[in-house]
C-alpha cells in the first residue's frame, strides 16, 4: 500500500490533519511545505486542455479570481478541521460574510440575526442591504422564542449567529437554532470565529455553514488578513460564483501563511484555553473586579451550554473593574505583557477598553444603551507564560 493510501485508512486526530490535511505528497520541487504560486493568470497546454477545462471534464486553475493552488490547500485544511465538505477562502472574514449574504439573499427577502453578532456584519445587514431592499431584524441572543417570532413566512431566508459572542461571551445553543432553520426552511450561519475547529465544530449540530475570521485563530500570529466560510459543496459553490464577480480573493502569499498557522492551530487554542481559564478564576476573586465573563466560569450564563457543546472555552475574557472610565484606562495602561490593540487569537496578548477602542464615537450614554459600559476591559490571551500574564494583570488591577 502506498503511503498516501496508508494515510487514508487511518483516522485522523484534529492535530494531525492540522499537520497534513489538504497537503498531497507530490509537490514542486519535492518541497516538505505549500509552495506559493505566486501567479495571477495559468497557461493552457493546447486549445484542446482549454476546451476540457471550459466544459467542465477537467477543471483547474484559469485565473487567480478564481483559484490559486496555495488558496486550495488552505481551504482544504480549513474544510478537515471544521468537518466540512468544502471550504472557500476570503481577503478578510467581512469579505467572507458580505459575499455570503450576497449570494444567498435576493431583493425582498429578509435576515433575522441576534444582537451580539460582529458589529461591523450588523452594520453590513441593516445599511448596505437595506440598499439592495433586504429587511434584517435582529433579536436578543439567547432569546429563541422572539427569533422564531421574527421569522416571516415567505420572505426570511437567513438566520445569522455568532458564539462565543464578543465582548461578554454569550453561548448560542446551536442545535436549538439549527432546528429552528430546518422547520423554517432556513440557511443557517454560525460565525465561529473566537471558538475555532478545536474548541466547536458547529456543522455538527446541524448549522448550515460556518464562518471564521481567519485573521484572528486560524492564522495565529497577527500578520495577514482572511476569512475562511465552510459548509456542503453546494452552497459553497454558490458562494464562489459570486466572489468571482465582486472579487474578495486571498493572495498566495497570505494562503501560505494561513497554511502554516494552521498547523499549529490544535496546541496554541489548548495553551490559550488553559491560561484563559486560570486568568479568568483570577479576576473572579479579584477584590478590584466587578464581574467576570468568560463562558468557561460556572458563573457565566452560557456556563451549562457552552461545557455541552465546546471542548474548550476559547483565549478571550472580559471583565469589569471597580472604577469609572478614567481609572479602568489606568488598568490597561499599566499592563506591560499584554498590548493595547483591538484584535485577538494571535501569540501576543492584546487588552483593549471596549467603550475607547471600538466604540469611541459614542458618548456613554449611547454605549451604555447597547451594553458597552465605561468599566469594561476585554483581554485576547497569547501564548505568554500563564505566570506571567497572570501577574501582570494582578499587578496592573492592584
């Protein structure tokens, strides 16, 4: 038998198709990794290979709009992890989400999505389709009663979602929501971006596809920008058809760095879900700390959800100080580990004041109405020490 054949009676674990899926054993220059084709247009044999091409018997590369050998690997692997038929690679996980909505959704229909969803996918929904006379409404998470209640017979297409959500961490019981689409004849949309592969796999609980950030986890080290959805062969397909047309395709180059985060995807999620969940009991007990959030904390809300359908709790905590905004900036600035940035999932720990970082344009009143208040800090653990992040924090909260 041979060695690829070997391979593929076996059962993988996550952290071996992290290593080897999507990679076939034949490459260039008998390279161990991915090359970079690094090329925006490919050459035909013949008229005869561009005619076996055009009418589908053989497809392959024609322009890098739409495939990049690179692009292929990354989406295959990123397909292995999530358990997903197939897998399409965007410039940024907005480029991934706007195409998505664009391919599914047609002048009067309508998106029902809950309200802790990215701020900026919410922003998408209710200005820029409404522009196309795409309705969205959007419901409480957790709240599963009004979602079906915002349903409209004829008209909803797509029910969007995100868990963990940003910045408190609420848990959306998935298999509850996917019913919910399934009686309603619905796509469903889990953005999975702060729990990755390793921590939820959502197609498993009946979620039609599923959306990562790739900047973020999946690629690990804050350095390119990509979004990765996932899901059956025939909505991606669709998918792709219209990224084609409006063109958010990720470089080669940023392919092959996504192809290297994601080997080692599987050990940085457990180092970060480890020192999440001893910084997060830390700032629990914290006499300066108002309230923790953190899904992997019995105290949390999502505690019972999240412990039923996530094998770790993910790299992200929030919590509240006991000040007002001038002393909680104090707390962020005397941290020196961790940095002050708005991003998350990569090796260094990032802290960031929600109400000064991603909603400064409004005055406090406006952000308190939408549950962002003055005292909230939220910290994106890196691969640092535990020990050493853990008395940074004490040291800045004391």
């Amino acid at each position: 038998m041979s060695k690829s054949g070997a391979h593929k009676s076996l059962r993988r674990s996550l952290a071996t198709q992290a290593v080897h899926s999507g990679e076939t054993e034949s490459r260039q220059s008998n390279a161990i990794t991915t090359p970079i084709v690094q090329t925006s247009t490919y050459v035909f044999r013949d008229t005869a290979e561009l005619i076996e091409h055009m009418s589908g018997q053989k497809p392959r590369e024609e322009y890098g709009r739409y495939g990049n050998p690179t692009q292929k690997v990354a989406e295959t692997k990123c397909a292995a992890l999530e358990g997903a038929a197939a897998g399409l690679a965007f410039s940024s996980g907005m480029s991934a989400i706007t195409t998505t909505l664009f391919a599914m959704l047609r002048q009067g229909q309508h998106i029902v999505m809950t309200d802790d969803c990215y701020r900026r996918t919410r922003q998408f929904c209710r200005g820029t389709l409404s522009k196309f006379g795409i309705e969205v409404s959007i419901v409480p998470t957790g709240d599963y009663a009004a979602l079906e209640e915002a349903i409209r017979p004829g008209s909803t297409r797509v029910l969007i979602s995100e868990t963990p959500t940003n910045p408190y961490l609420k848990v959306v019981d998935m298999e509850r929501l996917a019913d919910i689409a399934k009686k309603h004849g619905l796509i469903s949309i889990i953005d999975s971006t702060f729990a990755t592969p390793v921590n939820q796999r959502p197609l498993e609980h009946g979620i039609d596809l599923v959306l990562h950030s790739a900047t973020k986890y999946m690629a690990g080290h804050n350095d390119i920008m990509a979004g990765i959805i996932l899901g059956s062969e025939p909505l991606i397909d669709a998918i792709r058809e219209c990224q084609g047309v409006l063109g958010g395709v990720l470089d080669p180059h940023a392919a092959y760095l996504l192809i290297r985060g994601l080997k080692t995807l599987p050990i940085r999620v457990a180092q970060q879900n480890a020192s999440a969940l001893r910084i997060a009991h830390m700032l629990e007990a914290h006499p300066n700390v108002v309230r923790a959030y953190y899904c992997g904390l019995p105290s949390h809300e999502g505690h019972e959800i999240a412990a039923r359908q996530m094998t770790g709790f993910g790299g992200v905590v929030s919590f509240e100080f006991a000040g007002g905004l001038e002393e909680t900036s104090a707390v962020v600035d005397k941290a020196r580990i961790f940095q002050i940035a708005p991003s998350l999932g990569g090796a260094e720990s990032l802290i960031e004041q929600p109400a000064l970082m991603s909603f400064f344009e409004l005055s406090s009143e406006e952000r308190l109405a939408i549950g962002i208040k003055d005292n909230l800090i939220r910290i994106a653990v890196g691969l640092e020490d535990s020990d050493d992040l853990t008395a940074d924090l004490q040291e800045a909260l004391d």
